[in-house]
C-alpha cells in the first residue's frame, strides 16, 4: 500500500532500487542502492542547481517511505540547498536505531553540524552510519522521506542510499558523478575518478587551476550526461558542449578549473585576470562553447585565447553576457583558457558647455598611446590644420568654423577618422584675454578681458598668484608677475585665464622667433639644422611628420637653454616640423627636394 501510494503521488520523481533493466551494467544492478532523484532539468541557471530542478513532491503526504537493503555499513549522499535551520528532510531507520537528517544537522548515534552557509549555495553532503545489529538481525531498513519542510527555502535534489560501497574508489566514483551534476567542486581534488577508474581531474597538473571545477560528461553506469555546467558557487562562467547532430558519447569527460584570479582585465595587457584550464580525459574529441556574464562596453573587442593558439572572438555584442563558440580540446588535452579586452583606438569630439565659452573638445580614449597628431581638414577649402597633443583631451582652437574632417594617430601608429563633423567656433571666445602683456615703464597698465556680444552680469576675481588682489571688471597694475582671472555668469559658469605681466624688455625678447628651421627648402639627403634660442630653459620634444599624417621622427631634447640640432630627410616631398615648447605647439612646413 504505501509503494502504491509513493508512485501516485510523485510525479517527477524517480526512484532507484535494485532492479535490472535490459541487462545493462550500471551502478544501479550493481550495488544495493536506494536512489532518489528528479529527471526534470531547467534551461534556466537561476531555477535549478546546474540546470537540475529539485525533487518534485505531491503536497498530500506528509512522509513517504520505501524499504532498503542493509549491510554492515550504509553509505548515504544528497545534494541540498537550503537557506533555512532545523528543516528535517529524511530519515534511515534500521533495527532500532533511527538517523535523522535536517538542513543544519544530522542526528545519529553521534550529532554531526552541517555549515548553512555552504548550503545556501547548494552542496553535497556524505555520511556513513555502522549497523551494529546487522550480522545477528539482516533486516531491511526503512527510509523515511519528509515532505513537510519549506520549499520555498530548501530544495533536495538526490539521495543516495548504498549498502555495498565500502570500497573508497567507488565513493569517489559517487562523489565524482554527484559533483559534475551539480556544479560542486570536491574538496579533495585528487578524487576526481570515472566509472572505468580512470582519473577525469588531473589535479597535479597546475594546481592554480583546482577551483570551481565543472564540466560536460557522460557516463552511461550513473544515468550521467550533463552537456553544460557552471559552479554551484556562482553562474559568472559556463562551459556548454557545442551544439551538433552528434550525441555526446559515453565516457566524455571534459572538466574546466579556474586560477581564482581577479574578474578584472589588466589595465596594461587587457588580459583578465582570471583563467581557465580544461582538460579532457574522455574517449573522444570534443568541441565546446563558453559563456562569461561580463558585459560587452561597446567600445571594445573580447577574445578567447586557448594555449594552442586559437583566438576566438565574441559573437554576442549587444548582450550582457561574453559568448565564445567552438572550441576544439582534443581527447587527452589540456587547455588554457585566456580572456582578452581590446579596446579600438578611437577619438571623439564633444562641446564643452560647462564654461562661459562654449569650447571643442577632442578626446582620446585610453587605447591609445600619447603623443597624439592631430589633422583637420576643411571638407569646403581642403585646407588642412595640423596639432599634436600630449594629453588625451585637446582644446581645439583657432580654427574657423566649418564642416572639419578629422584623423588621429597615436604613438604607436594607431589611426582614427572621423569623416565629418560641423563645428561652431563662434561662441568660443565670447570672453578671452591675451595671456601676455607688457609694461611700459612704470606706468599704470590697464588689463580687461574682451567680451562678445556685450556680455554683462560677470563676476571677476584677479589673482596674483594665490593673493585675490581685484573683484572688478579691469585690473589696474605696474609690476611684473603671474596672474589669472576668474569670470563668473549668473548661472555659474566659469571661464579661467592665466596670464603674465612682463616688461618691455621681456617683449623684445618673446617677439623674437624661439626657433629657426635651416635651409628650407632642403635638398633630400642632405642635412638641415633647427635652432633653438631662450631667455631661460624650456622643455623641448620635437617631432616631424609628412603632411599626410604618417609618423617620421620624434627627438626628445628635454631641458634646453638652446642649441642646434641636425636631421636628415631622404623623402622628397612636404613635412611637418612640430616642437613642443614647455607644452606649447610651433609648427613649420619644410620642403624636401
């Protein structure tokens, strides 16, 4: 009566004990084995323990019972996963003594805790229990299974049953069957162990890798065949066979362990920190895809890097999830698993709002590698203006207002285009000032900034150095120094300017030309001489390229008080000679003949 009713009323559930079926070999025919699982699997990482739904109970009993063969030993194994204390979830009764099993305890001859952390993320919990009446009363023992616990809170996925495992080895084949289905890494990695005894974990190989170990397998003496996995621990990581007509064949092994690294990339590399190692120990060739729950940035291009050399890229853009398909592991490979971010070189230009003056900024993203030339070309005239910046954002200035195309190459010789933009200069100096400015003598100077359009309601603030020294619209002064000014509008925009207060010999020198380019033109191959000449030292980086925008030469002269410096030049065409002086960009054509 009570067989009849446990069939009635469990409609997923499947329930092993030591019946042949079809003569086939399998652990089942094999040992005297209750066993208790669910056929039913999930596509969904979040409804189940490695896409394995839990046991599924009809609610109108309150217990089910099903009678087991006893031996000297009884071996018992279950996955649970539960967030809640002192749920009872089965019990084993034989000859007078009873063992119960609760969510955060098992009571036995001996009261043995169980960690609730570990099984909020789903674990697999192991006990063996010494029949001491067995050789005198060979009685049956009763298992007891619960279905009054909160399912909400606690989920049971298998149970386990064994009166004839007294052997390690074939534990170890139960732990091993038990771990791949469900995600969860064995302690001892070592016990990784096949059905036909052979090891499916090479856990000496690196033992970096011996974490969150999961995989694809199949192994027709279990009723195994899992063709994805990821680790009870965390979802961030799945391993799926690639999809084929083929059907997985008995004896696939195909394990993936992680280093434990950081999930981050190496900011130099663009590595990840974190990888993988899979091996293969199963009979055949198998070919696998992967999932990373990174989220794709749109600037950026991932790949999957195997120790072989096989780069493979991400397919799923436009997702939350990195996906990597088709993935060769050999029969008896081991493979590193490499992830990789390569960020594009790449520019944009955006209008600065935040100030008075409505200026252009271009900005360098971090894939590249200062200093970065900068060409502009006005699509109408085709007259072309060239910088280079040393900084990833660049204030573009003296240019007319236009439809501009622009290109940027870096260091390394990285080019970006943009092929068209519409600029608007007219509002960019709405407020300006000369940065240098010269006294006559001793006589009073009167320094104001310019202002467009008649702006009014401004704040100013003159600083000489640090020392607030004027809060009106000009500053009156006759001495010499550094100063800035601070403009403020209503809605409190700011624009700042720095500037110098020099005096009439200072001007003689600043109109001098700091630098002379000789001969120009030059005939190719022969030498020509740049000559620099300061009133005090200045920091010097020269550079030359053709004015197609292709990268020559770059001369980092460092701290110079002057000098002349020879080149040589074999390309008979038009270059553009460009030092950097204290940040300052010169720019000078010379010909080559």
């Amino acid at each position: 009566m009570v067989q009849k009713i446990f069939f009635a009323s469990l409609s997923l559930l499947t329930f092993f004990c030591s019946v042949p079926v079809r003569g086939q070999k399998n652990f089942k025919d094999s040992h005297k084995v209750i066993w208790i699982k669910n056929i039913g699997t999930t596509a969904d990482q979040d409804k189940g323990l490695n896409f394995h739904r839990p046991i599924q109970f009809s609610g109108d009993f309150v217990t089910l019972n099903k009678k087991y063969t006893s031996s000297v030993y009884s071996y018992v194994y279950y996955v649970l996963k539960s967030d809640k204390a002192e749920e009872k979830i089965f019990s084993l009764y034989y000859s007078g003594e009873l063992h119960s099993f609760y969510t955060d305890k098992i009571s036995s001859t001996l009261e043995r805790p169980l960690d609730l952390n570990l099984l909020s993320q789903g674990a697999m919990v192991n006990f063996n229990f010494y029949n001491k009446n067995y050789k005198k009363d060979k009685k049956e023992g009763i298992l007891y299974l619960e279905n009054s616990y909160d399912k909400s809170l606690t989920e049971l996925y298998e149970v386990l049953v064994c009166s004839s495992c007294a052997d390690q080895e074939l534990r170890n084949k139960i732990e091993t069957y038990l771990a791949i289905k469900y995600g969860i890494t064995l302690e001892q990695k070592q016990k990784y162990t096949g059905s036909d005894d052979r090891k499916v974990w090479d856990a000496k190989h690196n033992r970096d890798f011996n974490n969150r170990i999961i995989g694809i397998a199949r192994d027709d003496y279990f009723g195994l065949e899992q063709t994805a996995g990821f680790s009870n621990t965390e979802d961030f990581f799945i391993v799926k066979r690639t999809e084929t007509e083929e059907k997985i064949k008995d004896k696939t092994y195909v394990l993936v362990g992680d280093n434990a690294g950081d999930k981050t990339f190496d900011k130099n590399t663009g590595k990840y920190k974190r990888r993988w190692l899979v091996q293969n120990h199963g009979d055949s060739d198998e070919r696998i895809d992967v999932d990373i729950l990174i989220q794709p940035d749109g600037e950026s291009r991932y790949f999957l890097h195997t120790s072989d050399g096989a780069e493979i890229e991400n397919h799923l853009a436009d997702t939350l999830k990195l996906s990597f398909s088709d993935i060769a592991i050999g029969k008896g490979q081991f493979q590193y698993l490499t992830l990789e971010k390569r960020k594009e070189f790449n520019f944009s230009i955006e209008e600065n709002t935040r100030g008075i003056n409505k200026n252009h900024i271009l900005g360098v993203n971090e894939a590249g590698t200062a200093p970065f030339y900068i060409t502009a070309t006005d699509l109408e005239t085709r007259e072309q203006y060239f910088f280079v910046s040393e900084n990833t954002e660049f204030e573009l200035e003296d240019l007319p207002s236009a439809r501009y195309a622009f290109s940027v190459k870096d260091a390394e010789e990285k080019e970006a285009e943009l092929k068209e933009i519409y600029l608007d200069f007219s509002q960019n100096k709405l407020i300006s000032l000369a940065s240098n400015w010269y006294l006559q003598g001793n006589k009073m100077m009167e320094i104001k900034p310019s202002l467009q359009g008649g702006k009014k309601d401004l704040e100013y603030r003159w600083y000489f150095g640090d020392k607030l020294v004027s809060k009106t619209s000009t500053l009156f002064v006759n001495y010499a120094g550094d100063f800035s000014l601070e403009v403020f509008d209503r809605k409190g925009r700011k624009e700042q300017f720095k500037f110098s207060v020099s005096t009439e010999h200072d001007k003689q020198i600043d109109s001098e030309s700091q630098w002379i380019v000789s001969p120009n033109p030059v005939n190719a191959g022969d030498e020509f001489t740049v000559t620099y000449h300061f009133e005090s030292p200045k920091k010097v980086d020269f550079y030359i390229y053709t004015l197609e925008g292709k990268f020559v030469l770059r001369d980092q002269l460092g701290i110079i008080e002057g000098g002349s410096y020879s080149y040589t030049l074999h390309g008979k065409t038009t270059y553009l000679l460009i030092p950097i002086i204290n940040t300052k960009v010169s720019t000078e054509k010379l010909i080559v003949k």
